[in-house]
C-alpha cells in the first residue's frame, strides 16, 4: 500500500466531499493540460507515436488516481 500511496499523493487523505471534488478536478485539470501539450507534439511526425503513448499512459494514470480517490473516500482502502 505504501508504494500505491508513493506513486498516486494526491489521491489519498481526503476528509470530505469537498476533497474529493477538489481532487478530482485537479486530476482532471492535469489531464486537459498534458492533453493540449500532446495534441500539440503530434503534429511533429516523429514524435506522433510517442506523444500517443504517453497520452494512453496519461489517462489511465488520471483514471487510476480517481477511483482510488472515491476508494479512499469511501474507506474502502485502508
């Protein structure tokens, strides 16, 4: 668990649904940030396939970091 908590910070400690809507939006902001970065680079030929990569790779760090956050609301994870 404490590896879990090493790589996804932000996705723990939270209290109330305040947290949580307020994590789950800066989870989101990130993405939509890194997104348009992306969408940028891939217009560069040789840097399309690893900007999908690291797109793909984006998206499902964001949808791992929120359900652990729901989890840890829920107290489900301890």
């Amino acid at each position: 668990m404490e590896t879990i908590k090493k790589y996804f910070p932000l996705s723990f400690g939270i209290k109330s649904v305040v947290d949580l809507v307020i994590k789950i939006i800066i989870y989101l902001v990130i993405s939509a940030i890194v997104g348009v970065l992306i969408n940028v680079l891939s217009h560069i030929p040789v840097i399309n396939l690893l900007t999908g990569l690291a797109g793909a790779l984006l998206e499902l760090y964001i949808l791992i970091g929120i359900i652990l956050a729901v989890l840890d609301f829920f107290k489900i994870i301890k």
